[in-house]
C-alpha cells in the first residue's frame, strides 16, 4: 500500500474499519470479553480509539457518541439486549491473557 497516495489510503483504512464495525454488528453474539481474550481490543476500545483520534485532529467527540456508532445503538440497550454474563472460562482466558500482557512487559 505504500504506492497509494495519503488520500486513497486513508478512504480505503475508512472502508476496511466500516467493514470492522459492520462485521462485529453482524455477529452481536461475538461478546466483548472473547474479543479481549483472543484479540485484546473489543467494540469499547474502537470507539476510545475513535474519541482518541478526533482529539489528535481537533475534533471533539463524546464517547458515548462514538460508542453508538461501533454498536448501532446506545451502548445501554446493545448491553441489555446482547452482552450474556462472563462465564467462568471466560473470566480465567481473560485473567491469563491479561498476566501474559503483564510477563512481557
């Protein structure tokens, strides 16, 4: 992708990250602790990473705001309606990956 120029690259990072947002929409039933546990990010860290690079470029965006856009919905009713409580697997694969973060650090 080096090849691209500025503009063309960052339309298509735009596009690909849409697909991202879309594809997660898709599969409501991926919870945020599998996504932490296999890829240590969810749909709360995209939306903090969306906050954060308004600020870098002077933009103001509210949280919540950028959080209703990852999930299509106010975060409150995307977690009624879809979040399941952890389950004891889940808790221990998180707390596992969580120390391995904290050995290579």
């Amino acid at each position: 992708m080096q090849h691209l120029d500025d503009a063309t690259r960052t339309e298509l990072e735009a596009a690909a990250f849409r697909r991202l947002v879309k594809h997660l929409d898709e599969h409501k039933e991926v919870q945020n602790i599998d996504l932490m546990i296999l890829a240590d990010f969810c749909r709360n860290c995209l939306a903090k990473w969306l906050v954060s690079a308004a600020d870098e470029r002077g933009v103001e965006i509210d949280h919540e705001a950028a959080r209703e856009y990852v999930y299509g919905m106010p975060y409150a009713e995307w977690k009624n309606r879809y979040q399941q409580d952890a389950t004891s697997e889940q808790l221990a694969a998180f707390e596992a990956r969580q120390a391995q973060k904290q050995e290579k650090t």
